[in-house]
C-alpha cells in the first residue's frame, strides 16, 4: 500500500498531486513514485528545466531528495464531482483541514500543485476567498492564475502555483500547452520550468532547497 506522503515537510518546497491511482497502489510506494510513468509525463520536464537553468546561472541543484510530495487525497472516491463547488463531504473536508494543519506547522515556501482539483484543494487548505467547483480550473484558467501568481510571488509567506496533470499528457495536449501558456506553438514545459527557475534564482539566498556538498 502507498505510503501518505514522501520527503520532509519541512523543507521549503512542496508538491501536491490528485490521488493515488487506484489500480497500482498496491503496488507503488510513494505519491509521484518514480516509477509510474505520470511522475514523468507531468514533473520530470519541469525538473529538467528548472535544473538545467539553475545550474548554468548559479551552478546550484535542487536536492530533490528533499521535496514534500503528497497527493490532496489518498482515495480518488472521496473527491466530489467537479461540479460541485460545496465540498461538504466528511472525508473531503477532513483532507482539506490535515493539509492546512500541515500548512500552518512547517509553513512551506513554494507548494505546487498538480492539476485542477490539487490547486482548489489546496486554495481551500489556505483558506482563499472565492471557492470554486474543480471544473472551473480548464489550463486557461491555470495558466493566468499561474501568471498571477508568478507576479505576487512572496518569500514570507506560503505560495501555490497550479500546473497541468493529465491534460498535458492527454489527447488535447497542443491545446492545453497553448491555452497555459496564453501563446500560439506554446511549450508548457519550458515555460513553467523557466518561471519557477527564475523564481529560484531570485530568492536564492532564502531558499533552503540546494544539494549541500560540504
């Protein structure tokens, strides 16, 4: 069975995924295990990206090995139809309230979340005005909130970027790549990756989040 969650929850980067897919969590170990290939359809070339621009600019990595990776729910059934926007489900609303606890004890820097049900999970987790059924958030809507969110990024306080789950991987994938990005020919994944790098290197000092080779 799926451990809950993987990494330190101290550390200041964190990654919040949809749920455990049900028929091979018998058989994974972690959320995002590297072994299931979504890990590598919606992650893996962010990472490489953001790696790629860190290191040529400041020869910094990120020590993955730390990162906090959890997914909003363990069982996909506890998540209410998308067009719900009343999350008055018991288990839902106790998942809700475990990840704002989580939130408010280890107060992480930069949570990314994967897909539209993470992002207004996790909104709801930060206590964010305006609630919304999961389905409102198409990767149009992610990507200006993305945008948004990129400008008003604040080193004081914790911040939540909405990124692609499925969709990017799925039949429509040239349009979620340009719907996200607001650009005709738009690469999602160079251009998530380049604005979280940008972020990194901008806050490097204060972010605790490098490969200590001392």
């Amino acid at each position: 069975m799926m451990e809950r969650e993987t990494g330190e929850s101290k550390f200041p980067l964190w990654l919040i995924g949809d749920s455990n897919p049900l028929q091979w969590q018998s058989y994974l170990q972690t959320p995002f295990d590297p072994r299931h290939p979504i890990r590598h359809n919606i992650w893996t070339p962010i990472l490489d990206v953001i790696q790629d621009k860190v290191f040529r600019a400041e020869r910094n990595r990120v020590d993955t090995s730390l990162i906090y990776i959890r997914n909003a729910v363990d069982n996909p059934a506890k998540k209410p139809n998308k067009t719900r926007k009343e999350w008055k489900q018991f288990e839902t609303e106790n998942e809700v309230k475990e990840l704002q606890c989580l939130i408010q004890t280890n107060k992480p820097i930069l949570v990314l979340c994967f897909g539209a049900f993470a992002y207004e999970f996790t909104r709801r987790a930060l206590l964010e005005p305006d609630e919304h059924n999961f389905g409102y958030w198409g990767a149009l809507r992610l990507g200006n909130e993305f945008r948004q969110r990129i400008k008003e990024f604040n080193i004081q306080k914790t911040n939540i970027l909405p990124l692609l789950h499925r969709s990017i991987s799925g039949g429509k994938f040239i349009a979620s790549h340009e719907y996200f990005c607001g650009q005709p020919n738009g690469n999602y994944f160079e251009y998530v990756g380049n604005n979280i790098a940008n972020l990194l290197i901008q806050n490097e000092d204060q972010l605790h989040i490098w490969i200590d080779l001392s």
